[in-house]
C-alpha cells in the first residue's frame, strides 16, 4: 500500500530539516536534516547552493527513513528571513547571501531611514526596517560591490530561491515579502522607489517575485530537482513563508496566543486580522501565512547565550540547566545579552552588561542571569506588543532548541507570571510547512489551511506554572530594562 504524503522543509540558519506526513492525517512518518555552515554576525553569509546541498541530503534522509511506501505529492518550503539572494540571468547565486543576523548594513539602513523617514516607512511596510531587513543588505551592496548590480537579474529571498530551485518559478509569499522592507502587504504591492533610493535606478520590478496568495500553487518540481532529491514526477510546491511564520501555524495557533520563539534568534509574537503601526520600531507589523498579520518583536540574543554560558561557566547545557534552577530565590545578578549587537532594540553595535555582581555571587545565579537574559528581552518586546493595542491571551507557548531547557521554561513562567506550554512538535516549522503543503494538495483556499493547522495540532508535550517566590520580578524586570537602557546610551557614546 502507498501512502500519500507532504514534505514540510525548514531551511534555518543552523540547518536544513525536513519531515514526511500523511497528507491527510498529519501523522509523521520520517524526518531528516542536514547543517549549515556557520554563519555569525557581524558579516553573517551563506551560499544558497549549500542550502540547496542540505536540502538534498535531508530530503533524501527522510525519505530512506520511512518504514512504509510513500508518494510525495506536495512540497512547503520554509526558511530563514530577509536575506538577500543575487541571481544573474542564468538564474545562478552572483555571490553569498547575506543572513538577517548580518550586520554591516546598519550604516546604510541608517542612510535609508534619515531619506525615507521613519513615520512613512512604518506607514507603508508596517515596520521600520532595521539592519536584518533585506533592503539594508541591497544598500551595503550597492556600496560596495556595484558591479554586481549590473548583473543582477532576479531579487529573491532564502525561502525564494529553493522555490525557484525546485520549480524554476521567482514567487514568494506575503510573509517573506512583508520583512524585506519595500512591500506594502495591504496593497499587495512592491515598493520599488525605495529600492531605487537604496540601490539607485533600475527596472527593479522586472527583477522582484510574484507574491502569492496562502494557498496558491508555486508550480511543480522539475524532473532535475525530482531526481535529486528522490521525489517522483508532478509533486506540487506551495508558496512557503517565513520560518516564524509557518512555525506558528504548525502549532495551530490562533489572533491572540502568545508565541514565544527561543532558537538562534528570540521571538514573540501573536497573529492578528489587523495591521499593527509601531513608529517606535520595536514591533514588526509583518504579514502572516493566513492572510492576516504577525506582529512580532524579534531578538538576536537567544539560545546560543546558553551556549556562551556553558562555556564560560564550564559546563554543558544540561549542567547549566541545574546551575540555574538550583539558584532560589536570591536577588542575584542582571544580563542584558546584547552580545552580537542587537535587533530589537535596532543596537547592532551594543555589547552585553552584566550588573549586581557581588563577593557573594555564586555559579548558580550567574547561570540563572544567562538564562534569564534571553527572556527578559521577549517580555520586554510583549510589553511593547500589548502598549501598541495587540491583546494577547493568557498562557505561553515555547518553542525552538532553548525551549526544550526546563530551567528556560520555568524562568519564563516565574518572570511572565504566566503558564508556559511546550507542545509535542520537535520542528514546528517544518510541520507548519506540512500543513501548508496539505492544504494545498487539498485544493482549498485559506479556509482549509486553517482547518488543517487545527485537526494537526499538536498535543501538550509539558507545561510549566509560575512558582510563589519572594524575588521582586516587577523589581528585576525595571532593573533589566534601566540597564538595557543604560547599555544603549554607553554604546552611542562608544
């Protein structure tokens, strides 16, 4: 018997993963992944033909590891945010793609702002661009390496160009397009006099994707792509998104859930039938896969503090989980981790501070700050998503790599004074991805994409409640936030 089948694909910045589920059921028969290669800030590249590369090899592994006959009949590709990939007309990768954590364009997106003004930016593409957003990336080259505008034929995102791998089609999706910087995703429509002030005069919309709708076909996979990656004739590809994005929908998450995302970047988000406006520009008013928006706040400092923590400490994380749980209730002391610079608030030149360090001071609450640094920039950002009208309802769900440490999860609960849900979905992206794919080979429009991310969604996997201590998190939260304040002004007078 022969099984029909989705591949959801989520090509992070760590990784490529991909998971095999029954079109119908959801059920998971297989999973596969691939690295890579490491890409730090502040000068943040990887080659799309590596993509491409893991992609192969997870597809391939997930294949060989289903124990019963399957038939792939649709594809969801899901990837890392606003990078910016160069094709010549061949439709060939002109150089490295720049990674959202890539930083060197923060002169030239400060170039950008001064011309474009921050309350018309807002206005039109819902957020104010910082260094992560494509159109910064599109500045830095056009100043520096000119001569590869010349041959530029085709802008696409990460997500874009394995679309454009697997069916030769330039699409994209409103998620995607929504965080690049020159899209309207009211109108549907891109902006190109903004990319002319970035990167000068050009037939720029000759050189843009068409976006698609939630549930539109990007084509079919070609027979070379097929053969590659093991896949038989006429598999459907879907329109794909953003990784948080899809991650949200793999949960079955509705307007008003809080979506704590704690991977390579930190995430908090909730979806929304209504734009959201913030000239602050700590909120990213984004669109969602649904055809609604995502409001988010997004960091740039999350799990792999744990991993500098680990090694500064000398442990591992499991070590460092116990560290932090075992510190009480003590007042200890305070990380703002803005180690690599940081995103929300838009400092890519910050440093990290750590404060209260006493002659008293133990491993232990040294390993509690670490982890509670991450944390205290999501709930910074979810204190501006609720001052800028976003309602959110009780509870938290965690997800990504940093979710899975108790000592994470019980620490977001103690400081949010809400339950923290972990749900049974190791890779929601790349469920979300499947789900999207599903829904498609369905044949149905918004309506099923939602129906689908619903009859999938996944169990409670564990949840952590607030503990009754005699910390003061009011007092620790305003600590943290003067000297997140504090740090900034240090770093305009560096």
């Amino acid at each position: 018997m022969t099984f029909p089948v989705v591949l959801g694909v989520d090509s992070s910045t760590q990784s490529c993963k991909v998971e095999v589920r029954d079109a119908d059921t959801g059920r998971l028969y297989s999973t596969g992944s691939a690295p890579h290669p490491p890409a730090f800030p502040p000068c943040s590249e990887q080659h799309p033909l590596d993509w491409v590369s893991a992609f192969i090899a997870a597809t391939r592994a997930a294949l060989a590891g289903c124990t019963e006959t399957v038939e792939v009949r649709a594809i969801s590709v899901a990837a890392q945010c606003h990078g910016l990939v160069l094709l010549d007309a061949a439709g060939q990768p002109l150089r490295a793609a720049k990674l959202w954590n890539d930083t060197t364009g923060a002169p030239n997106l400060a170039g950008l702002t001064e011309r474009i003004g921050v309350d018309a930016w807002v206005a039109r593409v819902g957020s104010l661009p910082t260094a992560a957003f494509t159109i910064a990336k599109l500045a830095w080259v056009a100043e520096h390496e000119p001569h590869l505008l010349d041959r530029v034929a085709t802008l696409l995102l990460p997500h874009d160009y394995l679309t454009f791998w697997l069916t030769g089609a330039k699409i994209t999706d409103r998620s995607e397009a929504s965080g690049t910087g020159y899209f309207d995703a009211r109108t549907g429509e891109w902006i190109t006099e903004y990319l002319e002030i970035a990167a000068g005069e050009r037939d720029w919309a000759r050189m843009l994707p068409t976006v698609l709708g939630p549930a539109d076909v990007a084509g079919t996979v070609r027979p070379a792509a097929a053969a590659e990656l093991g896949l038989g004739e006429a598999v459907v590809v879907a329109p794909g998104g953003g990784d948080q994005h899809l991650g949200y929908l793999g949960l079955g998450l509705t307007d008003g859930d809080q979506y704590f995302g704690i991977g390579t970047s930190g995430v908090v988000a909730t979806s929304s039938r209504a734009p959201v406006y913030d000239t602050s520009g700590m909120i990213d008013g984004v669109a969602d896969v649904t055809g609604g928006f995502l409001p988010l706040v997004s960091t740039l400092n999350a799990a792999r503090v744990g991993d500098l923590a680990a090694r500064l400490l000398g442990t591992d994380l499991a070590g460092l989980e116990q560290l932090a749980l075992a510190a009480g209730d003590t007042r200890g002391p305070v990380l703002v981790p803005f180690f690599d610079g940081e995103r929300k608030p838009n400092r890519p030149d910050a440093h990290g501070t750590f404060v209260d360090l006493t002659s008293h001071t133990s491993r232990e609450e040294l390993a509690r700050a670490f982890v509670e640094g991450p944390l205290l920039s999501l709930l910074s950002g979810r204190d501006h998503l609720r001052a800028g009208g976003v309602t959110l309802r009780p509870g938290i769900t965690a997800v990504g790599g940093g979710a899975r440490s108790k000592a994470t999860r019980q620490l977001l609960a103690d400081l949010s004074g809400d339950e923290v849900s972990t749900l049974d979905a190791d890779e929601a992206t790349a469920r979300g991805a499947c789900v999207q794919a599903a829904a498609v080979v369905a044949g149905g429009g918004v309506g099923t994409l939602i129906d689908v991310a619903k009859r999938w969604q996944p169990p409670v996997l564990g949840a952590a409640a607030p503990r009754r201590l005699s910390r003061d998190v009011d007092s620790l939260r305003a600590r943290w936030a003067a000297v997140a304040e504090s740090s900034l002004i240090d770093e305009v007078n560096r």
